[in-house]
C-alpha cells in the first residue's frame, strides 16, 4: 500500500498518540499536537482517506481514531524510527547477564524477569527444545551407602540428574567404564535420533549392568516426571492488568487464560520463521490475543536456534522502545550462553 507523506504523517500522529494516551486521537489534537501545516479540516479529509483504507477507526460514537491492526502493521513496517537504547538501559541489560548463573534455567527465568521488568508489559521465554538437544557427556558419580549419581549434559547447557541405587553385584569402579561406553555410543547424536541399533549395541556391550544402563536411558529419553513443561517461562503475567485497554474483565480473562497454557505460549513463539518479528492482533491466529501485540527475538548459540524471547502488550504497545529491548537482550542472553556453556 502507498501513501503520500501527509497521509504517512497523519497515520503516525495518529498511531503515536493512541500509544501515548490510550485516548483516541482527533483532527484538532493532530493540528495542534503535531504541527503538519495544515487545517483541521485537511487533517479530517486525510483521516477520513485512512479510514477508507481501513488503516483507521473509528471506536463506538467517538469523534476521534484509532488505528486498526492493518495501521499498527503499516506503521511497524513503514514509519516506526529504528530506535536504540540510552547507555544506562543498555548497563543495566548488560549488568543483569554479568551475574554468574549456575543453571541454564536460571539463566531463562531470569530473561524473562529482566524482559517484563524492562518494558512492563509481559514477558514470554521458550528454553531450548530438549529433544533436539546434542548429547554430550554423561558421569555416573558413585555416592555412599550403594548410592550413585546420573549426571546428563547436552551442547544447550541442560543438565539433568537422578539419584539410583547400586545392584550389589556391582562394583563401584565398574561406574567409570558404563559411563566411557555410554559417552562412546551417544556423543554428538540429539536424543531424538538415538536409534535402535545405538541401544541395542549398548545393552550388548554393557549386559551384565542392565539395571543401570535402564535408568541412564530413562533419563536420557525422558524429563523429569511430574514436572511442567519448564521451557516455557512467562514474567510480568499480570502487568497486563496495568493497561487501560483490558479493563475489560472476559478480555483480560481470555488473555489470562491462554498465559496459562503452554502450547498456546509455544505455538505463539514458533509462529513465523524469521529470527525477529512482529505480530499484531489477528496476526496470531489466536481469537484470544486479538487484542495483544508480540516482539519476539530468537537466541541462539553458534549459530544454532535454541529458543525465543517475546514480549506481549497490548496493540498499543511502545513498538519501537520494545523491539530495541528484545533486540538487546536477545543479544546479550547469546553472549550469555557462549559463556554458560563454554565454562
């Protein structure tokens, strides 16, 4: 779609001070707020073109307007300044990530603090995906009183244990060599390609430790049971109760309650396949974020996708302040994890 550069500039007065007031914005405020040398009666004759356009409406009987999803996506795209954090945002983003973090969900839970804490809206974080996860290392530390320690590590920085108990036909030394042969089979596959023939070759060569090599499969095929689903972290859920625009008790109620679900909050963030985007309104797919906006930024480690970080607000969102956030912090989180991992 092509506009004239006072159609552009009308739209962004408009789009700019619904997102600063939550008021919906008239001809006379334009004139007087924004200074386009032009009469209120011209301003009125390029709204009424931008509503034509549905880039603009009108809300109940008001005299004034707002923009519709299709405005948000004209002004993201087309007017929207490039706009980059003070230096003392940027300190405190990068002073967050300085603190030594001695687990990679820690270091998630904490994305999602710093994200909801930085822009007040809510914040989304989808840890890495485990069954893409590359197998790594794996220790099996003897313990007293016929105990030991399973201790899993994959190339994302997740780390899984299980305590189990020793047969006592079985020597303690013995642990050492289960783990080099199980490192041997499984080094550099991802857990969802161990293949039958990999297993089957294990418990041959490791047949009189069977109890043992069962349990470190288990860990290695399943997650802790009884757990939720940890790669999907929110902060800041109820920050949304701060926006004038979910006053509304069934629209908060409806946004509320897809927070909770998290296939809804993974589905939303797999959305799209570019590594930042932003989706407005009925751009989800999702009736009950209708009223909602996401900035999302994939993290990655060499170059490799490991998981998303989003920040969801109202359409009336600060676009530009919000995307040089999650652009920052995707950033810093990437340094982060080259260094969680590399230690």
């Amino acid at each position: 779609m092509r506009l004239d550069e006072r159609k552009r500039r009308v739209l962004q007065a408009i789009v700019e001070d619904y997102i600063a007031t939550a008021e919906p914005v008239g001809s006379r405020t334009i004139a007087r707020k924004y200074q386009l040398g032009v009469s209120p009666a011209t301003i009125r004759n390029e709204m009424a073109d931008l509503e034509d356009l549905g880039l603009i409406e009108q809300p109940h009987t008001s005299a004034g307007r707002v923009p519709s999803d299709k405005g948000y996506r004209f002004y993201v795209d087309w007017l929207m300044a490039d706009r980059q954090l003070t230096q003392s945002e940027q300190d405190l983003i990068h002073a967050a990530f300085e603190a030594r973090i001695g687990k990679l969900h820690s270091l998630i839970n904490n994305t999602a603090r710093l994200l909801s804490d930085a822009t007040k809206y809510t914040a989304l974080v989808l840890g890495p995906r485990r069954d893409k996860a590359i197998f790594q290392h794996l220790s099996i530390v003897p313990l007293r009183d016929g105990q030991a320690l399973i201790m899993l590590v994959t190339d994302n920085g997740m780390v899984e244990n299980r305590i189990i108990t020793v047969p006592p036909d079985v020597e303690m030394e013995a642990l050492e060599r289960i783990s080099v042969i199980v490192n041997h089979y499984l080094r550099g596959q991802t857990i969802d390609q161990l293949s039958r023939g990999t297993i089957r070759a294990l418990e041959t060569e490791l047949s009189q430790y069977k109890q043992i090599l069962d349990e470190t499969l288990e860990l290695v095929h399943a997650p802790k049971s009884g757990d939720r689903d940890d790669r999907v972290v929110v902060g800041g859920q109820l920050n949304i109760l701060e926006q004038p625009e979910f006053r509304d008790f069934d629209k908060v109620r409806a946004v509320l309650s897809a927070l909770q679900q998290d296939t809804v909050i993974e589905k939303l963030l797999t959305h799209g396949d570019r590594s930042f985007q932003i989706t407005i309104g009925v751009e989800h797919g999702m009736p009950e974020l209708a009223d909602c906006s996401l900035v999302k930024a994939t993290y990655s480690v060499d170059g490799r996708p490991l998981g998303t970080i989003g920040v969801l607000g109202p359409k009336r969102m600060q676009y530009d302040r919000v995307a040089a956030i999650v652009k920052f912090v995707s950033a810093q989180l990437n340094d982060a994890l080259d260094k969680f991992l590399g230690d």
